[in-house]
C-alpha cells in the first residue's frame, strides 16, 4: 500500500485513513507504559491520550493511543504508534508530520491539520515528560 | 411568498458552489451571511462620509457622528429599550460579556456568588471565573435536565443573599433550549442579583423587548444577525449603567483628564473607549432595516420550521441522535446532532463534500458537552434565506453518511 | 509622479464635494480615508468566503480562517516582528492598551511604579489610571519641554527599582514629537521595567521594525493606516505574552473549560476572545499591502514635506502660533497650531466652509494641553493623498481667517 | 435685531454670534455670586462657568459667565446671562434651548450643538446647588 500514489485515494479521506479509523491496530490501554501524555485539540476538543512502553536503554518496545478523536486524529494516532514502536526515544522524537501523512496517503486541508498533528505533539510531551526523570 | 424566497438573490454568498455543490450554509449560528444592503451601506459610507466620531467640527466628522449614533436609534428600538442611553456599542457579545463582568466584578466582595448555567458559552463563563477568581467570588451553575431545558428548582436552591449575579444564555448555541428569562430575572431580582442575558442566539431570530424583559444587561453580536464582523451591543438598563464605574478606559468615555484622575462621561459613552466601530454600526442598522423589513415575527416562524423539520428528519433516519428540547418544545434555529459511529469533525466534513456547510465541534460549551457525555456534535443552524429544500437536502445526505467513512 | 498624484484615484471620497468645494481632508490623524482596495477586498470576503473562524471544518470556514491568518502573517512583515505569534488582533489602539493594561496589572502590587508620559493620549493614560487605582500603584509622568518634547534627564529621575512599566507614545498625536524609543526602552530595560508603546500615530507614516525598537509591547489603530475601522493589533515580545495570564475571557482563548476553571490556548489566540473582526482583517491586509506598495520610505519623505511646508507656511502668518518641535527636527505627519483671537472650533468649523477638514479640540489629550497653556488646538494631519497646493489652500485660508469672525 | 429673520445672518455664524463672541456683555466675574456651576464639553474640552446672584425671595439679579469657549458657546452663555437676569428661579430653569436659538438667529449644526447647550446645562447645575440649602 505504500507504493500507493496519493491520487490512489479518492474522496475526501484516503483507504489508509478509512482502514486505520474503522480498524485501529495500537488504540488501547497499556498497562506499564512509562512515558504518557494527553491533550486537547483547541479547536474542537479532540482529546489524544499516548502511552509509550520505554525500555531502560531507550528503545521503546510498544505503543498504544486512547482518543476521543475524528478520523483523521485517530488514523494520525494510530501510525504515530505504528511508526515509533520499536524506534529509538530519538528516532521517535525526530518523527515529523510528513512522515504520518506519507503513510495516511491523504492531502489534509488546513483547518484538519491539527487533527493530523496532535497525535504528534502529544508523542512530544510524553517523550520529554519521560526524559526528565 | 416564502422568507427564502424572497430573501435568497439578496445574498451574494448564495451564488458560491462548494465542492462542485451550491452553498448550502447551515452555519449562521457560528456567524451569519450579510444582505447586499449591508455591504453596501459600509461601503457608502467609506466612500462618502468616513472620519472619525464625535470630538469633530468637520462636515465628515458630522456625518459620521449622526450616522454612528442613528444606529444607537436603530438598536434601541429594535430591542425596545427604554432610552438609547442604555445602549452602548462593544465589539461584540464576548467582548460585552467582559466589559460587564469586569465593571460588575469591581463591586464583589469575597464570597459573594455568582450563578451561571451548564449550558453557557465559554465566552459567558470565562469572564466569571475571572472575576471570581479576582475578587474571591463563588461561581456556581444552575444544571440542565435531560432535555437541555434549567432545572429551575436547582436554581432556586442556589440562589442565596450573598447571590450577587445570575448571567445566563437567552438561546442555548448547543441544544437552541429557549430560557425563560422573564422568569430568571424574577427570581434573581427577588435575591437582589443583577441580570446579564447572553442574547447572542436570540437576537438573529425572536423579537427582543427588554422593557418586557426586565433584566439589568442584554448583550448580542451584529455578525450573527446579518451585520458585521466587529461589533456588538450592550444594552444596560439605565439605573444600573449610572451606579457602576467604567471597566475600561481609553478616550472618548472621559469628560476631563488629569495625569493621576479623570471624570467620566455622560451616558452610554462613558462605557465606550476610544474610536468605536463606525462603519460597522452603520452595517448594523443596514441589518436592522432589512430584518424589521422582514418582519421578527415572520423570521421566527419561517426559521421555526426549518428547525422543526430538521429535527424531527434527523431524529427518524437510524442511528442518528438529536440533542436538546423535544419538537414540540420552542427552540432556537438551531439542531445539535450525532451520527452513531462518526465523529462531529468527520459528519462536518463529509457533509462540506455535498456543499453543506454545518459546525462540529464543542460549540464554545464544554461544560455542556461533558454533561452530554459526548466530544462535540454536529449543528445545523438557520437564517431567513434557509429553505425547506436544503433541509431536505441535509436530511437526504445524512442518512448516506454511516456507509462513507 | 509625487505621491498624492499617484494615490488620489484610489481614495473614492476624494470625489466628495463640501460645502460647495472639493475637499480637502487633513485629518487622517484622527481616521484615514480608504483606498478602493481595502474595500473591495472585505467586499470580496463578505460576497465569497464569509464565516466564523478557527473552530470551523467547512470550506468557508476554512476560507475565512486562513485569510484572518494572512493578515497576521501581513501584519508581522509590515512590523518586522520576529514571529507570527507575537501579533494579537485588537479592535483598536484603545482596546490594545487597554487590554495589555489590565494583563500586566494583574502583575502589580501595591507601590509599584507605572511611568507614563505628560504628552500621551488618554487611552494610554486612563488604562493606567484605573489600574493604579485598584493595584495601588503609583502612577508619574514624563514631562515635556517647551518645544513638545521628552525631558529625558527627568525620566532618569523618575525610574526607580519599583518602576514596573514605563508607557509612551511612539509619535504625538498633537504636536508630532517622535519619541525616542530605542534610547527610553534602554533605560526602562535597565531597571527591569516592561515598554509598551502607542503607535497609532507611528504605523500609519514610519517604517516599523520590532526587533530594532526592542519594546515590548506596540499597539496601533487599523483605521489610522488606510485600514478599516474596529480592528487593531498588539505586538508582544513572545517571552513576555507567555509569561502573562490572559486579561479577558471567552471563547477562542481557552484549550479545555470546566465551570469553575479553564486552561489557556496557545499564543496568540489565548489574547483573542470571541469571534475576532474577520473581515476588517482582511481589509487590514489589503491596507499594509497598499501600504507597502507605495514604500514606507516613500510615504514618510512626502508627509514629511507636507508637514514642513504647512508649518512654515503657518509660523509665517501674523497671528498663528504653531506647537511643537522646530521645523528642522523630524516630527509625525501632524501640525497643532493656533490661531489668535479665534477659538480652535471656529477655526475648524471656517475652515469646514471652504471644504477643509482639521480637527480642533484637546485631541485627547488634555494634560498636554494643560502643560501648553490652551483649551485645544486646531490640527492638520497628512496621509499620502495630500497634495502641497492642499497645503497651499489651507495657508491661503488661515491668513484670512482673523477677520472672519 | 429680534425682528431680523435667521436668513439675514450670513455664513457659518450669525450677526448675534459673532457680535456676542467679540463683545459679550456678561463675560466677567461675579463677586457675591450665590449660585454658581462649572461644566466642560467633553467632546472638546470647552468649560462654562456660570454664577448667578440670587435674592433672598427667589429673584436672580444679576447673570455672569467665564469660558474658554467657542463662538458658539460665548454666544450662548451672553444669552443665557441676559436672558436669566431679573427672572425667577422658576423662570430661568424653564429656559430652553429654543430660547437661546431664537436670540442667536442661528442654524446650530447637530454636533455644534452642545456648544449652545453647555452654559444651559451649566445654568441648571447651578440652579440645582443653590437649591437645596
Ligand atoms: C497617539 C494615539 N493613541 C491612541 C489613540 C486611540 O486610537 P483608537 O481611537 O483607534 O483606539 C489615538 C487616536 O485617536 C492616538 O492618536
Ligand atoms: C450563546 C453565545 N454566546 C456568545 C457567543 C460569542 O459571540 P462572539 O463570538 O460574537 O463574541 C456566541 C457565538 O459564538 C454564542 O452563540
């Protein structure tokens, strides 16, 4: 499916973003995560909540999502977690929106691209709130 | 004839397509389109008579001044105020709601209360718990039922002699619940509160009397009701106007100045700093004139049953929820709703695909949306060119959506 | 081609004929008149793409929103800002100094010292006023010399380690003094004081660069600079917004709201409540674009001939006293002058009958008058429409004026 | 003069105003005044100081005023002096702004007007002080 070009999707959201709404493979709890963080888009209210597995040497070994979140979030939520899972805290933390939005295949307007964002601010705030300690 | 019919080639939007769609906006709650006469009586008077306001000598300056207040006439009798005194130009119904809150919120004292409803307006809460939180103030909400309707026997509970303020929607934006607000007001005055009506999405839509009314404030916006962007109105009642010392300062409120103290104005510029929006009030009686042409009466009725039949469409296609007053209650022109298994944000979206503008989201009402356990919802709102056909249209489009996404 | 030749077909009043004679408007100080362009393009906006901004999915709310970004982004540019997120929309200069009044009063206790200067217009003095009353603080005045400008060696003698904040105009409204910003902020810097500066009389003619004056806030009028009324822009030095509570609540400012508490959104829009003036934003840009087309340098150099030829021209006449620096020092695109024998108002008003417009009166600034020794002035005031047989007329007129009345 | 009709005063300002704004009859202080108000025009500064003596029985025997005023408003105020004098307190505070108009032979544009109101206002002030002891 990466091979896919954008103009592949039709309409208004491409497969990918209809495939990762419908069904989801990293939304859930995750008992013993380590680095966590949640926000709120302000324009609407969507809430994204990241939870990251981190191992001692900082690797991090998996990653769920919770989310009041529309299709775009969700699906943005859901390859956050897919594409950190198994990264360094450094790789994860370098991750950019034109990754995410490379694998959604999907043009986003920019009034929703905020909803393709939070997922990556709140993966910011739960790598730097972890990296404190 | 119709209202839409007759109003439609009045509004140049109208023309827009969307998405290869016509415009079919449903979107005059967040902010109204504006009638060609508007537009044009902003543009005749940048083009003939712009200056500034009040302090001038000049013919310009003149016939700025008159037309600036003449929209003062326009307001007072639109809302049936008692004098125009008691109506003083804001920048808009947030900007209203502040400028009271702060000029009452001087008056409070630690643990004096203030009383709000579940159902506000962020922008009819916020400016509260600023104050409360300034002066040690105790702010509490009056809750909703089931319904979206107040549960006035809890307001009755909170009601106490330390009760300073009751500040509550006319027109809920979220679930159109009309409040009684005579009845509000009563019940306040009975305790010795002040009144602050938030008429935001009332003043598009029913005819307004605060003689009838009786609160001590009444604020809307002009962009909700086929006016501009930029201004809005503060309607106090004159007694309560003199008694409180102005919130905000700047020119033109003043009467003399020295560097440490001033003297304030006469009534209602003394709650007007500095250069007001003067183009903007003369879109605002342009507005004025073409609803009263209209008719209030005649635009609720025609607004009324376009809610009507948009509630009660959507409430029999499955798996849609609607929220607020039952259909045989009053509303405002306004339909909050859910479609089971879709986000607001994604009903909006595939909708705007069809050329249907409608707002998702929290409308400004958190409080609201968490007590009806939901994010958002989707809202269609009406105005005067709304027709039957596009709700039909809107009806037809969101029984297709649980199979789009 | 001189600059009035090459903007007056843009400027439609222009056309207007007062009191039998073309007219000549010389107070853009007070308001400017609009260039053809700022109007076409808020009309565009209304026709085409009109809606509420920011909390919108559909395609005119996406519209909407991203031209009220572009006038941000126009705004930065046209000040030199250093990021987008330092440009908070007001609804005026008033409404700005008002606003960042409250915010930082919120800051004060009680003996902190707030300078200001004698030469200020009342919205940046009663702002300070009112907050000095409720915090307690103290509140002094730069003085002026006799030729209308800063006594810098007394603002020496004024800051202490209590001083706070230290608030001055960029350029005088009524005797053109352009106050020396770099050097006060440097003083003011050095004991830790915060700088706003009122730029309404500085946008409209200089060239502004924020990261050269290093204030930390600049506050100026839309309708000053060719702009439409109700819309005005506070520059804050990032680290300095970020470290302020918001002054005013409503919607659009808040990320989340409960009833009792809220949580602030993010630079700008934390300073933003309620739905901002969209359209005179739009018309805001079309007015910096303009602007920006003709060159700022270009526009000072000419208002700058302009005022020099109409204040020589006025010393020259017996009777006339003109106010402010000497001819050789730079000064605003203003000139106060009076006229003996005759009172401000009837010099505006015969000036009124051959179809000039000055303004007359305190100007909003009575403490200086008071430190001038007069009840008003009258004041001519320039913009890039204004020609020098303009200026010609208006000399011609003065000379007569003494046996007018 | 009275006889005149308003079109025989030419330009801006009438014969009465002009007169009346070159030499007032009653600028000047009034030492023994009983009755005295000061008021400003906030929309230019302009102050009216109006003192009246009053006899014991309720008479007004004698009408000054002092201003830094318009033409207008000097105009006004000489009027208003003349017209109170030798009245009842009664009388004078039923004075008018049509009054004032008709002696001044003269169209008051709408924002001059509050030139001509002020020293009525400034008369009513001070009616209104001396009348409470
Ligand atoms: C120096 C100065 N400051 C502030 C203001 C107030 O601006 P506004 O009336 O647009 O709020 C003005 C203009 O009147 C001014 O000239
Ligand atoms: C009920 C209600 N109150 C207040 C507001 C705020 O109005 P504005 O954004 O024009 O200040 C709105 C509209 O957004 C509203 O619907």
């Amino acid at each position: 499916m990466t091979g896919a070009t954008p103009s592949a999707s039709s309409g208004l959201y491409s497969d990918v973003i209809r495939d990762r709404w419908r069904r989801p493979r990293h939304r859930g709890e995750l008992p013993g995560a380590n680095a966590v963080a949640e926000d709120v888009n302000p324009l609407c209210g969507d809430r994204v909540r990241m939870m990251l597995a981190v191992a001692p040497e900082g690797r991090i070994t998996e990653a769920r999502f919770l989310g009041d979140s529309c299709a775009i979030c969700t699906a943005s939520a859901d390859v956050v977690a897919d594409l950190v899972s198994g990264r360094s805290r450094g790789e994860a933390a370098a991750l950019d929106v034109s990754d995410v939005l490379a694998v959604l295949q999907a043009e986003i307007r920019p009034t929703r691209m905020r909803c393709a964002t939070l997922p990556l601010s709140v993966l910011a705030q739960a790598l730097d709130g972890s990296a404190k300690p | 004839m119709r209202l839409d019919e007759l109003t439609r080639s009045d509004f140049p939007i109208l023309q827009r397509i969307v998405n290869g769609r016509p415009l079919v906006y449903f979107d005059s709650g967040a902010s109204s389109q504006k009638p060609r006469a508007v537009l044009e009586a902003m543009n005749r008077y940048y083009e003939r008579s712009h200056a500034n306001v009040h302090r001038s000598i000049h013919t310009l300056g003149e016939e700025a001044t008159e037309l600036y207040e003449l929209a003062r006439d326009a307001v007072q009798r639109f809302i049936g105020a008692p004098s125009r005194e008691e109506v003083v130009f804001t920048r808009g119904t947030t900007d209203g709601l502040g400028l009271i809150a702060e000029t009452i919120g001087r008056t409070l004292r630690r643990g004096d209360e203030i009383v709000v409803t579940e159902l506000e307006h962020h922008s009819n809460l916020i400016p509260w718990q600023l104050v409360a939180r300034d002066r040690g103030a105790v702010l509490k909400a009056i809750p909703i039922r089931e319904d979206g309707t107040l549960d006035l026997d809890a307001f009755d509970r909170l009601l106490t002699p330390r009760t300073r303020v009751v500040a509550f929607a006319h027109v809920s934006n979220v679930v159109g619940t009309i409040n009684p607000v005579i009845e509000i007001v009563r019940r306040a005055r009975a305790v010795n509160a002040l009144t602050v009506v938030d008429g935001a999405q009332a003043a598009p839509h029913l005819r307004l009397d605060m003689s009838a009314l009786e609160c001590d404030f009444y604020v809307f916006s002009a962009h909700k009701m086929l006016g501009p962007t930029g201004i809005g109105v503060l309607y106090g009642r004159r007694a309560v106007l003199e008694s409180l010392e102005p919130g905000r300062g700047g020119s033109e409120m003043i009467k003399e100045v020295w560097i440490d103290r001033a003297q304030w104005n006469d009534l209602p510029w003394r709650f007007e700093p500095g250069t007001p929006p003067i183009a903007e009030a003369v879109g605002l009686t342009a507005a004025i004139e073409y609803l009263e042409k209209l008719g209030m009466d005649r635009i609720s009725e025609h607004e009324r049953a376009l809610t009507r039949q948009t509630q009660e469409g959507l409430a029999r296609i499955p798996g849609v929820t609607v929220y607020g007053p039952p259909a045989n209650v009053e509303r405002g022109a306004v339909v909050s709703f859910a479609v089971e298994g879709l986000h607001p944000h994604d009903v909006a979206a595939l909708l705007d695909e069809e050329g249907i503008a409608v707002r998702a989201g929290h409308h400004c009402a958190m409080p609201l949306m968490r007590r009806l356990g939901v994010v958002g919802t989707s809202r269609a709102t009406f105005s005067v060119f709304n027709s039957p056909d596009e709700v039909s249209l809107l009806l037809t489009t969101v029984a297709g959506l649980r199979s789009a996404l």
